[in-house]
C-alpha cells in the first residue's frame, strides 16, 4: 500500500480524534516503507513490537498468523492505535521491553519481527533487545528495526541554531518519550553482535511533519546525505 493508501484506509475505517490524524498523517510514508519492504515475502509467524497505526495494516495482510507484544487497553492506544478492537482480534504478550526476557518466557519462534519505533522509548540497553529479538527469530527470520536517525541533519541543523532536537521527557511513565535515539553504525553493531547480517538498509525523511518549515526541508530530501537523513529502517537477517 502507499501512503495515501493507508490515510484512506484508516480515514474510511475508523473514527480517528485529531491527536490520531496527526500520527496517521506524519507516519503514513513510514508504513509504507515497511509494508513495501515485506511485500512480496511469506511469513508463518509474525510478531509485531508495540500496538500500532501498523499493526492494523499488518493484521490485514497476515491475520492470525499476527502476534502483538506491548501494553494492553488504553496505555497501548494513546495516539498511535486507531482503536483497541485489534487487541481482542488476535494475541497480545502483555509486556514492558524494559523489564522483556524472551530467555525466560515461553514463546514461541518467529519468522518476521517488526520492532518500528519503540527501541528509542526504552530506557534499558539495547543490547537486552536486540539478544532477545535474536533468540525469537527463526533461522532466515528477518527483523525489522525502525527509529530515528540520532545523527540527523534536521537535528544538526537545530543544534546549530541552539536548540535542542531532543524532547524533553514527559510526565507520563507510560508514555515518557524518546530516552536514547540511536545511529546506523551503532544498529548495525548490534545486530552482527547477536549474530544478525543486514538484508536492507534504508534511510529516508519519511517523517512527514505538516509544518511549512518541514515541507520545505523534505523537499531537499535528494540532496541530504543518506546517513544524514531522519529514519533509519534496518532489515536484519538470521542466517
């Protein structure tokens, strides 16, 4: 699907208060990506890593041969789940990745994991995901790692000015913010380091801010370095 695909589908489908449009409306080019990243493979088990926009999309196209893994009810709504009827078509593993031990649960092996902008939000190391993703995946399962581009040009360009391009932590401990963001090379070690090789590599200002300011940034976009650029999206393989 593309995105105005996705927008459609979510406009037609579902009562979305303006909070959710505005995650819909910023994240749709990101789906996409990953929806065309996967699109032409099969998959037996799919787990997907913190309810969303996507999950949805995924249900769609795998049905329950989708597993989701984050928080339950209203915590894992919030902006970025169109609504929580997906939480009861099909199994949640209600769990917290800062405090996830795939070693010590009883879960099963998965051909696809979908981990799309979570690892920023957990303040425990990514090494402790990154080994247990790796212990999920079947052999030749792929993961998929979605999160900003710590090093961005847009992030360079606001600390160039004097302003931080970092949120401050919110209020909510559900949902605090970005605790770290993370660097291509810093990814890519952590995944050879649980022994992971790279499928795909794709950088790209798929965040499509609505301002005038960010509309006129993206509009360079073909120019930006690539590793300069504010997504990173990582397809990862187990040989």
């Amino acid at each position: 699907m593309q995105k105005e695909e996705i927008k459609k589908y979510f406009y037609d489908n579902f009562e979305l208060n303006p909070e959710k449009k505005d995650y819909l409306e910023i994240h749709a080019k990101r789906f996409e990506t990953i929806l065309s990243t996967i699109e032409n493979k099969k998959f037996n088990a799919i787990l997907d890593i913190g309810p969303s926009f996507l999950s949805e999309l995924l249900y769609q196209k795998f049905g329950e041969k989708l597993t989701l893994l984050g928080f339950d009810g209203e915590v894992s709504e919030g902006g970025h789940l169109p609504n929580s009827a997906i939480l009861k078509k099909i199994k949640l593993i209600k769990q917290d990745l800062n405090f996830f031990k795939a070693y010590a649960e009883d879960l099963p092996k998965y051909d696809l994991i979908i981990c799309a902008e979570v690892m920023e939000h957990l303040y425990t190391s990514p090494k402790i995901l990154f080994k247990n993703l790796s212990h999920l995946l079947n052999k030749e399962g792929l993961l998929i790692i979605q999160t900003p581009n710590a090093v961005a040009l847009r992030k360079r360009l606001a600390l160039f000015f004097g302003k931080n391009p970092f949120e401050m932590l919110r209020e909510n401990l559900e949902n605090p913010g970005h605790f770290r963001e993370y660097t291509a090379k810093e990814l890519v070690d952590l995944g050879k380091e649980n022994g992971l090789i790279i499928e795909h590599f794709i950088f790209d200002e798929y965040f499509e801010y609505p301002s005038t300011l960010s509309k006129f940034y993206r509009s360079f976009k073909a120019i930006i370095p690539k590793n300069l650029k504010s997504g990173i999206t990582i397809v990862f393989k187990k040989p």
